[in-house]
C-alpha cells in the first residue's frame, strides 16, 4: 500500500488526555478540542477540566516546518511566560511536567508536534468600547515590555526583524503570485509598499534618537480576543504563539491593526495609548513607526498565508 503525505491532523482528545495523565499532576476528567478554524497555520487548543473544577488549555503546536521552527523556539516562549509569571505580569502560564520540564511531543502523521499546557484565561473576550479596558491593556502591555528587559533566556527564537517582517514573506508571495496575471497589480503594489515600509524603519533605526530599549522580548501578536477581562476588570494575555524578540513599536501596531482600532475608535486607540504612555512613553522614532509597521505587519500577514503547503480548510469545527 502507497504512503501517503498528511498536511494536517488532529489528535484525537481521549489520547491527548493519555498523555497528559502520564506526563502531569493534572487529574484530567475531560478533554474537548476547543472551536477553532481547520487551517494548517493553527496550532490545536483543547479544554482540559479536572475533578476539582479546574480548567486548563492544552496546546499541539503545528508541526513546525512551516513557521521554520525548531524545539529552541518553543522553549523561548514557555519560559519567558515563566519569566513574565515570575514578575507577577498576568499571563497564561504554562504547568510544569512531572519532571520539571514544561514541553513535550508527540508523533503525528505528518511529524513531531510539540504540546504545553497552560493556566486558563478567565473571564471574557476585551471589550473594544470598554475605554477602561483599553487604558489597562495598553498599561499592562507596556508592564510586560519594561519588565521583559531584564529577561536573560538561554533559548533561541526566530528574531522579528526586517528579514522575517518583510524579507520572507515578500519572496513566498513572489513565489505564490509571480506567474499568475491576476496578482499581477496585486504584487506590484504589494511589492512597492514593502519597500517603502522598510526603508522608513532603516532611517528610523538609524539616528540619534533609537534606544536599546525600543527592541527586546515582544508578544508579536496581541489582540482583544486573546484578552480576557474578569470580573474586577483586570485582564489576562494568552496565546504567544507569535513572541520573540521585536521592536516595541511593532507590537503595538499589531495590536492596532489586529482591532482595527484606528479605523473604527479614535477614542479607544488614544485610551489605550494613554495606558501604555502611563508606563513607558515612547521615543521619537518609535512613534513614528507605528505607521510604517501597520504596512508592515499587514504584509507579513499576507505572505503568513503563502506558505509551501499553502492553506489548508476554512471551517469552524468541534464547539468547545
């Protein structure tokens, strides 16, 4: 019988739950996958619930060969989360192992995939009209970057430079759009915008006022969905999937962009400003790339999508 390759699997909860029994302290009584989108650019997010009443996360990454990963750059993002925890900075953790690790793997179909398991967000989704919430996640946003300079990781991650921003993601679209007519505009303006982009951030990266402290461990990838809110208005981050270490800057026109604040709130965006300046104003050159950013991570979410297998599936699935 022919092999065959898999792009994409999902492992089954009953044996995830296996594994967690043998690898955690956790007394799992139930495991159901979380609703999600059925893409090959998604990691998989199970629901774990104990005898007590607790509730955990369970996440499979992807196997890693599409984000060019290796197992350092898992390990970077479990423990500068450790690091964050330790400064008492409200992420989702995530739970040590009975040997003390906070990684494992397992064998899939179409190879190694890495899982963790983390504290669970309580509370709801952030509300975007909430100006309150905004202050307090643009303040605890910019808590987690004055904090992270004092970060000291052994591991290696993948830098957010201009190479993987705008380099990478510029030759997969090259790749994905370049012969077909249809794109051609497309790409062009594409192409160009890129460019402008990038030569904005050189100038800025190069005067008299760029600080150390505008590049350092980064979330990559905040968003209000990824942002809960309890019941004392206090909020809690998760899924840093996407963290490393990145210009400042950038993490908050990804969260701009992610909102679509600017276009919809002009109050909400100066409110959640206002509570990131209430902790760490920003240099000259930082604000002024905001702009530039947008373009920027706009474009790396383009070719995000342009990868060697393509995309695979668009449904909602399996309702936690």
């Amino acid at each position: 019988m022919k092999q065959i390759r898999v792009d994409r699997s999902f492992i089954a909860a009953d044996a995830l739950t296996e594994v967690i029994a043998e690898e955690y302290d956790l007394d799992v009584t139930g495991c159901k996958l979380f609703s999600k989108m059925m893409r090959t650019q998604d990691n998989d997010h199970y629901l774990l619930r104990t005898g007590g009443g607790e509730k955990y996360v369970a996440r499979v990454y992807q196997e890693g060969s599409h984000l060019e990963r290796q197992e350092d750059d898992y390990q970077f993002e479990l423990d500068w989360l450790n690091f964050l925890k330790s400064r008492d900075m409200p992420v989702s953790y995530p739970m040590a192992r009975r040997n003390g690790s906070f990684l494992g793997s397992v064998n899939a179909p179409e190879g190694l995939r890495y899982y963790a398991v983390f504290s669970f967000a309580n509370g709801n989704p952030m509300d975007l009209e909430d100006l309150d919430q905004l202050y307090e996640c643009g303040a605890k946003m910019a808590q987690i970057h004055v904090v992270s300079n004092d970060y000291q990781g052994s591991y290696k991650r993948q830098p957010m430079d201009l190479a993987f921003l705008v380099d990478r993601p510029v030759a997969r679209l090259k790749r994905f759009w370049g012969e077909d007519p249809k794109r051609a505009d497309d790409l062009d303006l594409l192409l160009t915008s890129a460019e402008e982009a990038r030569v904005e951030i050189e100038v800025l990266l190069d005067n008299e006022f760029e600080s150390p402290d505008s590049w350092g461990p980064i979330g990559g990838d905040f968003h209000s969905a990824s942002t809960y809110f309890d019941e004392q208005n206090g909020p809690t981050f998760f899924n840093f999937d996407l963290c490393g270490y990145g210009w400042r800057a950038y993490d908050i026109a990804s969260f701009l962009l992610n909102t679509n604040l600017m276009h919809t709130s002009t109050e909400g965006t100066e409110a959640f400003i206002a509570g990131y300046y209430s902790v760490r104003q920003l240099n000259e050159n930082e604000h002024a790339a905001i702009s530039p950013f947008l373009t920027i991570r706009r474009i790396w979410l383009t070719g995000s999508f342009a990868r060697r297998r393509g995309l695979v599936g668009h449904t909602f699935i399996a309702p936690a």
